[in-house]
C-alpha cells in the first residue's frame, strides 16, 4: 500500500493547478517526502482525461471503459461495504487470466500505480500511460479471486 499523501478533489487540482503544472506523469510520487498535509501536491494535470472508477464487492465500473495514450485520471469512489483498491498493471494478459500465487493473488511487480479507498470515501491515481492493455485489479485478500479485475485499455 502506498501512502496517500496526493489525494486531492478533482475540482481543486484542476482550478488551482492549472498553469505551470506540466510533468506529474512520472511514477515516483513516493519521492517527494519534503511534502507536509498542508502542501498543496496534485496528480491530476490540466490535460488529464478523467476515468471514473466504481468500487464494490467485487467488481470495477469504469466510465468511459478506455481512454486514449497519455494523462489518465482514475477517479476513485468505493462504493461498496468493504475497503478495496485498485492496482493498474500493463499486461497483455487478460484480466482474468494474471498468474496467481498459492493464496490467489497476482503479482504486483511492475505496477503503475495503485489507489485505496475505505467505504464511501474516494481516492485519486494520476498516471501517465502509454497505448496498450492493462489490467485493473484489486488485490486485497481474495478479492482478485472473487472477481474483482477488468481490461482497461489504452489507445
Ligand atoms: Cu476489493
């Protein structure tokens, strides 16, 4: 689990963020440790294109189901009764079909990036991602073996 110290609303980053704010694409977001709370840190840049992800036991919706190559916004509601993620994976495997170890769970290795959210509560993933498939899983205990994937894929 990665720390959650980006989250911000959707609205703020956008509003406030808007200029001068050009390369968060990169994936090592865990090495900004000189940001406090009171920071204002953003994922989402002006041009990213907005995916709104459902959470609940045990499936993803994703509107709009693809997205073109470059800034992605996953914009992330649990709207479920159970803590869930999502772990974005660049595979040509199907969803469905990611090797699994003895408990069940697929390898996070190479993973983009992943966000968490408690129930009712939201969280946000900015990555920048290249035209390709990618499998969206949540890997908490038993929820990939239960069904909670889908493709997710990237033109
Ligand atoms: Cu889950």
């Amino acid at each position: 689990m990665k720390s959650n110290a980006i989250r911000i609303t959707l609205a703020a980053g956008a509003l406030t963020l808007a200029l001068g704010f050009s390369a968060c694409g990169s994936s090592d977001n865990e090495s900004d440790e000189s940001s406090e709370a009171t920071t204002t840190t953003t994922t989402a840049p002006a041009n990213a294109q907005i995916v709104k992800v459902s959470m609940v036991e045990m499936a993803f919706t994703v509107d709009p189901p693809s997205a073109k190559a470059g800034n992605v916004t996953f914009d992330l509601t649990n709207d479920g009764t159970v803590t869930h993620e999502m772990v974005v994976l660049k595979t040509n495997k199907k969803a469905g079909d990611l090797p699994t170890d003895s408990s069940g769970e697929p390898s996070e290795d190479g993973a983009l990036g992943e966000g968490e959210a408690e129930p009712g509560a939201t969280d946000e993933l900015s990555l920048k991602l290249a035209s390709g498939h990618y499998a969206l899983i949540c890997n908490l205990p038993g929820h990939y073996a239960a069904g909670m994937y889908t493709d997710f894929n990237v033109k």
